[in-house]
C-alpha cells in the first residue's frame, strides 16, 4: 500500500518550531493581533466563526496567529481568540438586528482542559466591532469584504 506524502507528514506532527505574528495576509483579508491594533484607526481582529449546523456564529478577537508547518509539504494557521460568550448575555441583537457582542463574559479560555481558544483561519471571516457609546463593554458587529480585488490562495507575514 502506497501511503501519500501529506499522510506521512501528518504522522509525524507538525515540526518543532512554529512560527508566531502580529498580523497577516490570507487570501485577500488583513488580520492582526489586538496588540497591533492597539491605537490605530483601521481594525483587523475581529473574526466571525460560522456553524454549518444551525448557522450559529462565535464572535472573537485575535490575540495570537500562529503558522505550523508539517514538513515543509503545508502550513496551518491557527488563531488564539477571546470568544464572547454565546449566550444571551454575551450576544444578542437590538431592535434594528444588529449584533451586539459583549466580550466582558468570555468563553474557551484556555483555563480549563477542554477550552479551545484555537481556530483554523479558513474557519473564519473578518469583521470589526464598533464600541457602544452607552455601555463600553458591549461592541456592535459589522461585517466586511475583502478590501482587495485580488482572490487568490496564498499568504504573507506582514
């Protein structure tokens, strides 16, 4: 039996070193950490995650990107994400059917064994929150198109 190059590669996990970013390029969408964010005018990380079962979405801010690659044969991205909780009090929508997102209640976390803060970047889409001016932890969800025209399937570190 002929067992395929990815198969191999994937038994063997992932190489030691991983690499670690403040902001990158994937298919046309920008995504930054907070951290890069931080005092800028333009936002690149907030994410949306989409459910294909039931069409629920978890709503997160970026805090790490992280590539790791597989013996040179492919790359994962992985996102560490602050997700809002997904209950009434974390999401909800107002009379107008905006999202409001309150990211003063977080869920997956990392604190317990079975949090997972980690998503896969094809998993999810850009969006930005816009803050309330009325409660400062609550943030309005609008979501984007890529700013470039160009659809291609590659990435770059910026």
């Amino acid at each position: 039996m002929l067992i395929s190059e990815e198969i191999k590669a994937l038994a063997k996990g992932p190489n030691k070193l991983a690499y670690r970013y403040k902001g990158l390029l994937i298919n046309s969408y920008i995504f930054h950490t907070k951290e890069r964010d931080e005092g800028k005018k333009t936002q690149n990380f907030g994410v949306v995650n989409t459910t294909e079962i039931g069409n629920f979405s978890y709503y997160g801010k970026i805090n790490d990107i992280i590539e790791i690659n597989y013996s040179n044969l492919f790359k994962l991205i992985l996102f560490k994400c602050d997700w809002a909780k997904t209950s009434l009090t974390g999401i909800k929508k107002d009379e107008f059917g905006y999202t409001i997102v309150n990211f003063s209640r977080l869920i997956h976390t990392g604190q317990k064994l079975q949090d997972d803060p980690f998503v896969f970047s094809s998993q999810v889409e850009t969006i930005f929150y816009i803050q309330d001016a009325k409660n400062m932890n609550c943030n309005y969800v609008v979501r984007v198109k890529s700013r470039d025209a160009l659809d291609c399937n590659i990435s770059c570190c910026l």
